[in-house]
C-alpha cells in the first residue's frame, strides 16, 4: 500500500470508506456528515490532513487529521475498504500517522471511539495510545472513549 497526502479527486472515497464504515457500526451523525461532505473546507483548510492508502490506484483506507491546535490533532476517519479488512492495512495507516506527527513535532495526538471497537482499541494501545477523561460535550454520540497519545 502507498500512502499519499490529501488531492481533491480522492475527496468523494474519503467520504465513502468512512460512510460505509459508520452505517456498518454506529450512524452517521451530523459533525460527521459536515466533515466528510465538506472535507476539504473543514479537514484540509483549517490545517488539518487527509492521508490515502492506495493499492493499485485504488483507495483502500484512508485517515484524518484534524487540528485541534498548533501541538494537538484529532485522529479521525479512519477506514479501510471491506474488501481489504483483516490485511494490518489499519496498523500501516496508523504507523504512517504516528510518524507524520512526530515529524511535525506535534505534542500529542487525540482520538474518539467505541468501546463496542474492542480491536481497534486494542490497536490504539499498541502504539501507545493510553485512556484519558471523556469530556461531557463529546463530538461524536458514540463516542466513551478518548484517548491521547504523548509524542
């Protein structure tokens, strides 16, 4: 898999990968309808990234990055295409991830998710990420449980 930065021709499987995700556990809630529809004006031109994982041109996974502050950013989006599920193309985008931000010279990076997630929190904690408090005004309805990763 190569992993490539943001171009808007890759704009509508961003929304994809991550839509068919979502109604495959959760729903799609408004914050995620607003950041996916309109990636480019609420990801990419408020500082934040979008990375794909393509195998053959084709856009197998994707991730976002969205900026919180200059030294924090939301991981977010992350999705891999279902017939690409199970091949570790997740840990790779995450890998990839970790290690932008620590070039960036970024402090921490943040996450939301599930409990219901129990593999990919697994994963998260594998690469360090460690359980902090969940704010009462969380973003994302399904959403208890944060976690940040100190980099």
């Amino acid at each position: 898999m190569t992993i490539i930065p943001f171009e808007a021709k890759y704009a509508n499987d961003f929304a994809a990968l991550n839509i068919a995700w979502l109604e495959t556990y959760f729903v799609v809630e408004p914050h995620d309808a607003d950041l996916l529809e309109r990636c480019k004006e609420t990801i990419i031109d408020k500082g934040g990234y979008i990375f794909f994982g393509l195998i053959k041109e084709q856009v197998v996974g994707t991730f976002a990055l969205v900026k919180i502050d200059n030294s924090t950013y939301e991981l977010g989006k992350m999705a891999i295409a279902s017939d690409y599920q199970g091949q570790q193309l997740g840990q790779q985008l995450l890998r990839y991830c970790v290690a932008f931000a620590k070039d960036q010279a970024w402090d921490q990076l943040i996450l939301y998710s599930s409990t219901l997630l129990q593999n990919a929190l697994h994963i998260y904690r594998k690469y360090g990420f460690k359980e902090v408090p969940l704010e009462k005004e969380s973003p994302y309805l399904r959403s208890d449980i944060k976690m940040e990763l100190k980099l």
